[in-house]
C-alpha cells in the first residue's frame, strides 16, 4: 500500500484528480478452482479495502470493481479475457474503463444535475473511512471520496467518506463497417473522381 498512497500522493500534490480502481474479485477467474477460488476472493476483497483507505486518506476517489463485471466475463470469457484466460482482453478493460468513467467525470465536476446530492434510497451516505471500505468492497460500483462533516474531515473513527453509486454509462458497442462503405464506388456510371468518405 506505501506505493500506491505515495503515488496518490503525489499526484493530488500535482494538481491532479486521482480515481483509483481498487482490486477486482480474483474470485471470478475461471481457471482458479476452489478451494483457491475462496481464497483469492477473500484476499482481493482484503486488499480492494486496504486499496479504498489508502486511496482516501491521500486525498483520491477510489471505485470499487469488486465482482461487478463478473456476470459479464463469466458469460463472455472468450471475448472479456485474454489469452492467459487471467487478465482482461482489450474488450475487457474497455468494460472495467466503462465502470470508472462516471466516477472520472465527477471528479472533473462533469456530473449531471441529478447526480449531485447524496440519495438515500441508493445507499448513498457518509460514514467512517474504515466501515465505507468494507461496505464497498460488499457492494462493487461504490465510489468513495473524502468528505467534512461539521467543518471536520474525520471522526473519533476515522476519515469521514462519501458513499455513491453512479450510474453507468451506455456505450454502443463497437462495428466494423460494412463492406460495401469501405468498399468503393460500384455504380460503372459513377465519375471516377468523386470521392465518398
């Protein structure tokens, strides 16, 4: 954890806005078999939690990926994963990007209106940095950010923390076009210099 609160570190001390997404459910790796399969979910929600306070306690957001895509991959292991059948294919981090987005956009203030006060029927709330990382790695898509509550950013518990759950954002999937669009002219009475783009 010393890297990675140094490095938020000096990041926030640069000026910069810093979302860290914590570990995901190693859990969900196909080719890990039980009984290891319990015990890499056990130590990556460990370490997702370590991940969210060393995060907050450096002035960062963290996200917590937990198992959220894990339906995803387990439906679509041959496209989500790579070759190694371990880490992410190129598809499968565009997925992993597509959870951090919202929070990124809020942390650059690009959030819509709606999103911008705390919502209790969402499980929204403030709590100790402590109890907010456990919480989140038990509900995967949870951002934490630091917070004040009464002009104070901690509590006899610790950091005080925001809990949100943004929305995810659509995205159209990927197309390759259509053969007949990077094909060229085919009408023989079409002027060879036209261009079509």
């Amino acid at each position: 954890m010393r890297h990675l609160s140094e490095g938020v570190r000096r990041l926030v001390a640069a000026g910069a806005k810093v979302v860290v997404g914590t570990c995901p459910d190693l859990g969900t790796v196909q080719p890990i078999a039980p009984p290891l399969k319990q015990v890499a979910r056990a130590w990556s929600r460990r370490l997702a939690a370590a991940q969210t306070i060393a995060t907050i306690e450096e002035g960062g957001r963290s996200v917590s990926l937990g198992d959220i895509l894990g339906p995803e991959f387990a439906a679509a292991p041959a496209l989500l994963f790579g070759p190694d059948q371990f880490h992410p294919s190129a598809e499968g981090y565009r997925a992993l990007a597509n959870v951090l987005v919202p929070s990124v956009l809020a942390a650059l203030d690009e959030v819509p209106a709606e999103e911008v006060s705390l919502e209790a029927y969402r499980g929204e709330g403030v709590l100790p940095v402590s109890r907010a990382a456990v919480r989140a790695v038990n509900q995967p898509g949870t951002e934490l950010g630091g917070t004040e509550v009464a002009g104070r950013r901690a509590g006899v518990r610790g950091l005080w923390v925001e809990l949100r759950h943004r929305r995810r954002r659509p995205t159209a999937p990927a197309e390759a076009p259509e053969s007949s669009e990077d094909a060229g002219p085919t009408d023989p009475d079409q002027d060879d210099d036209v261009v079509t783009a």
